[in-house]
C-alpha cells in the first residue's frame, strides 16, 4: 500500500491545486517525512488506517512542528485528573483537542490493554469515533493523555518507544493526591522527552 496515495485520495476532490501544492512542501519538509515514515514502518497498538487519518488531518491543518508549550484550560485539566482518580489502580487514557495550542477539550477513551495497571491502549473504533468527533468541532487533536497509577508522571520506557505522534503532546497524570505537579506535559520524539511549559488557564 503506498501511504502518498491513500492520503491524497483521502482529502476530498474540491481542493486539488492548493492539494497538490501542500503534498510538495509536505514532502519537501524533511521534519515530515520523517513523521511519515515513523507513521508507516511502527507496528502499533493504535491502527495504520488510524495513523493515516491523523495524518490526512496534519496535512490540512498544518499542526506546527515547533512546540515547548502547551495551554490547558483548567476545566480540562480538572477532568483528566478526575479521570485518573476515578480508578487510581488503571492508566485511564484519552485524546485532548482544541486549536492554537490550547487545549479545550478532553475526549476520554476506554484503556483496553492486556494489563490496563501498567499500560493503555485505545481500541481502533473508538480512536476513530473520537477522532470523527474532534473533526466535527472543527478542533485539532493536540494531546494524548494517560495516567501512571505509581504515581511518577515522567514518560516510561514504553511511552518514549510507543510515541507515534510526534507533533501532540503527551500528557501524562499522576493520580496520587500528594503529587505537587499532578498534570504533566511532554514531547516525545525520536526516542527522547522533553517537558513541556504548561499553562492551565482558570
Ligand atoms: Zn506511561
């Protein structure tokens, strides 16, 4: 299957100069090939046809590669530590949207991992149905969060390996009342993490 051709005949027919016209900056960006190639050569728990779409939605958004800060609104950022909480013994997990790099919206999923205590894994039908809804309010997917039921919310091993999306940021929870930074951001890419500046906004 060649990914080019499954992206452009994904995009709709209605666009096809300005199409045409991303697709070369998109394959002249060096940053996104290898996005590309990342998205195509990783066997995944998350579906190929999943990737696919994300990255159809990168194409016409043009999420912007450079990130060392995320904004938060701290409703969100209340339930996404309530969501931890709610099953402190689970990594709960879900996907964040918004627009700009402000988060506006928490999109929960179900954690369907093998062994949900020390891992997360979303089902592909449910990522799709999420990913469907974060179109329709016209938002961006900007994060993916999980949470760390023993309480250090630095990236695991697994997390940096299995960090498919370079350009979100990863968020991960600390469910323990005595943790001081209980939300924590990050981006993971190339099998390193930095954390990110992030600002919950009241
Ligand atoms: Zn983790």
């Amino acid at each position: 299957m060649h990914l080019h051709s499954l992206v452009t005949s994904s995009i709709g027919s209605t666009r096809q100069e300005q199409r045409a016209k991303e697709d070369k900056n998109w394959e002249e960006s060096a940053i996104r090939v290898r996005h590309y190639e990342v998205t195509i050569t990783n066997p995944i728990s998350i579906a190929p046809e999943m990737q696919v779409a994300s990255l159809v939605e990168k194409v016409i958004q043009g999420n912007s590669y450079t990130m060392d800060e995320i904004r938060l609104a701290g409703d969100v950022a209340a339930e996404i530590l309530n969501h931890a909480r709610s099953n402190p013994d689970e990594e709960c997990c879900g996907l964040l949207a918004g627009r700009h790099r402000a988060i506006r919206r928490a999109l929960s999923a179900r954690n369907v991992a093998d062994r949900p205590a020390a891992a997360y894994e979303i089902a592909p039908r449910e990522l799709f149905r999420i990913m469907r809804e974060i179109r329709a309010a016209d938002l961006e997917l900007l994060g993916i969060y999980h949470s760390h039921p023993n309480g250090d919310n630095r990236p695991s091993p697994r997390d940096v390996e299995r960090a498919y999306y370079p350009d979100v940021a990863y968020f991960i929870i600390s469910p323990d009342p005595d943790e001081p930074q209980p939300v924590r951001a990050y981006s993971i890419r190339e099998g390193r993490w930095a954390e990110l500046e992030t600002e919950i906004q009241v």
